[in-house]
C-alpha cells in the first residue's frame, strides 16, 4: 500500500470498512487530521474506527466539548483515543488554552476534525485523510505526512467496495 491513497466509498458501507481497517493498522502516537464539508463522513469514520477497536458506547461528535476521549482495552491493553471536533472553536489560541496540546504524544492516538481550526498551534497529522460527498458515497485520500503515518498506510489492508 502506498503513502498516498485514493478511493471511491459507495454507501455508509464503504466508509464503515475503511474505519475497520483503519482500526487494524492505527497505533499509539499517531495523529489523524480529517478534513471535509459538513456531513463528509468524518465522524462516521471516526464512529467506525473505535466500534472496530472494541468500544460498544454511543460515539458522538465532540461538537460541543471539542474533545472526547476514549479508553478502549485492546488485547489486554488500553488504548487512548481522543476524538477532536475544533468546529465551534473561536480560534487557535483556545486550543493552547484547553491544555489539548498534551495529549498528542507517544502514548495516544488523536484524531481530529476541522483541523484548520487550529493552525498554527496544532501539532501536525501523521495521516491527512479528505473526504467529499460524491453522489451516494464519498471520495477519500489519505495521505501519509511521517514515518509513522506511511507505516500505517503500508498495514491498510482496505478494498473499496468490495
């Protein structure tokens, strides 16, 4: 698989099964920036990475908290995950000033969306992920920006619409 990815997702189902897959190949450290419209999928991707790591609650945009985080036991281990929606966000200066900065380090996976947000101050993706409506699916591209991110991708093993 290479650094760079591009594909057509027919249906929720297609996004769904690039979540799991993004699930088996994610590890801790790694950071992803989703960028999209408004109903692109980037919460639905998000939704179908940690249902495939294991969480069985209710997975919702952060909108309002900006930040959700998630403690998922994977093979006898806790993975933390936290889920960024910087939509409602005034400007980058509240990112620094919620302190968010310190959970992006070696031990947690963080994702991201609205990521233009907080330019300037947010720590840069490992994997770059665009999504856009196209008629009854999505276009996605991801896009490995390190070496941990290029890694990632070369785990993906992902068939659109298969």
């Amino acid at each position: 698989m290479p650094s760079h990815l591009t594909a057509h997702l027919h249906e929720e189902a297609g996004t769904l099964a690039l979540g799991a897959a993004l699930a088996r190949a994610i590890t801790p450290g790694l950071t992803i920036h989703l960028h999209g419209d408004l109903g692109a999928g980037k919460t639905a991707l998000t939704r179908a990475m940690l249902h495939a790591l294991g969480h069985d609650g209710h997975v919702k945009s952060p909108t309002y908290t900006l930040a959700e985080p998630y403690a998922i036991d994977v093979d006898g281990r806790t993975l933390h995950v936290i889920h960024f929606d910087l939509y409602r966000m005034a400007g980058a200066e509240e990112f620094l000033d919620a302190g968010f900065r310190d959970h992006f380090n070696d031990r947690n996976i963080c994702i991201v969306e609205w990521p233009e947000k907080a330019d300037g101050v947010l720590p840069p993706p490992d994997i770059r992920i665009a999504l856009t409506v196209a008629g009854e699916g999505r276009d996605v591209e991801l896009q490995a920006l390190s070496d941990q991110g290029a890694a990632c991708l070369n785990r993906l093993n992902f068939a659109p619409n298969l």
